[in-house]
C-alpha cells in the first residue's frame, strides 16, 4: 500500500533526524495525524520560527536569536578567557559547572578532513582574527580526547603559538573520548580548576 503522497512527504521529512529509519518516521507522522494535529502544528510552528529565527553568534558560534549570544554580551565574563568546545550541548555542559566566567568559541564539530570538515568549517579563521586582536589571553580546550579531537587541539594551539597566546587543557576526571555532555558538572569543575598548560 502506497501512502497518500502528503503523508509520504512527512513521513520522508521525519527521516532527516539522527537515530530515524523509516518505520520509526512512519510511527511519528500517524502519531501526529491520528491523535496530535494540535501537537503537529505546533511542532510545524516551532520548526518553522526555529530555522528562520536562530542564527550563530559572530563572536563564539554558539546558536543566538541577536548578533551575539547572550554570554558574549554579558560584561561580567572575562573576555581574556576563551573556552574552545565542539558543540552548543558542550557549553551547557561547562556552564552547569558553575565555575567557568570566560566566554567560549563553539566549533560545532572536530576537524575531519575525510568528511569534509576543515579549518574553515569549523571557523577556525575566525578565531584566529580574534587571538590576533590581543583581546584573549588564554585559550582553555575542552575538544574532548578522541583522533578528531586530538587533531583540533593541535590545530588551535598551533594558531595561539603565532599569536603568542597560552593554551590549557582540562583533562582529570574527563573521560577519553568522552564528550563533555555527559560529564556530570563537579567533575568538569574540578576539571577546569585542574587544567594544564597544552603543549607537544
Ligand atoms: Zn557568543
């Protein structure tokens, strides 16, 4: 049996959300349809708002409905401190700590050169005209310990050497290859308060 095409269409548009196959995209739009026009459109709505309204903050990246998010326009975090993580989840992450007062630079992935993710990608150009401001004076990576990770790191620490900016790196208590997300917040406190000069 062939479904009606608009429903075909939607159970299609469920499909581009990680973690969905077909029958699971199937399941969600009869949901909808069956007993949740309401929730449906008001899912509609949200997506719609969504996708027009968030934009990446010019300063750090991290998602923000103005030109810079509201931690790189709040004046009581130091600007001198720069925290490099992956992704937005990872700076929620560093905030439940309740340790951090720096601002961040959200990359939205790791280098991955055989995926298509380069320097440029991952707005590593833009942070090098900010450590060339001579605003920043220490970069702190939280990028996470696996291979992508690794090769971020070093990547960034190659820019700081140029512009003459020191490097730390959290490390005790987080877990390798463990993405920060899942790290509770008193460890990654405790992270922070333990990070140490990067170099190689
Ligand atoms: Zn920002």
């Amino acid at each position: 049996m062939k479904h009606p095409p608009l429903v075909e269409t939607l159970i299609e548009a469920f499909t581009c959300l990680p973690g969905v196959g077909p029958r699971s995209a199937q399941r969600m739009a009869y949901t909808l349809l069956e007993r949740g026009r309401d929730d449906g459109r008001a899912l509609s709505a949200a997506l719609s708002q969504a996708m027009d309204g968030v934009r990446q903050c010019k300063r750090c990246r991290n998602y923000a409905e103005e030109e810079l998010c509201p931690i790189c326009q709040d004046p009581r975090r130091d600007p001198g401190l720069v925290c490099i993580v992956a992704s937005p989840a990872d700076v929620l992450a560093v905030e439940q700590s309740g340790e951090y007062r720096g601002q961040y630079f959200v990359l939205m992935g790791q280098l991955s050169p055989l995926d298509g993710i380069g320097p440029r990608e991952l707005g590593l150009d833009v942070l090098e005209a900010r450590l060339n401001e001579g605003e920043i004076q220490e970069l702190i990576l939280a990028t996470g310990t696996t291979v992508e990770g690794e090769a971020t790191a070093h990547y960034v620490l190659d820019l700081a050497r140029e512009a003459g900016v020191n490097v730390s790196r959290i490390a005790q208590g987080v877990p390798m290859g463990g993405d920060l997300e899942f790290v509770d917040g008193a460890t990654l406190a405790h992270a922070l308060r333990g990070r140490r000069p990067f170099s190689t």
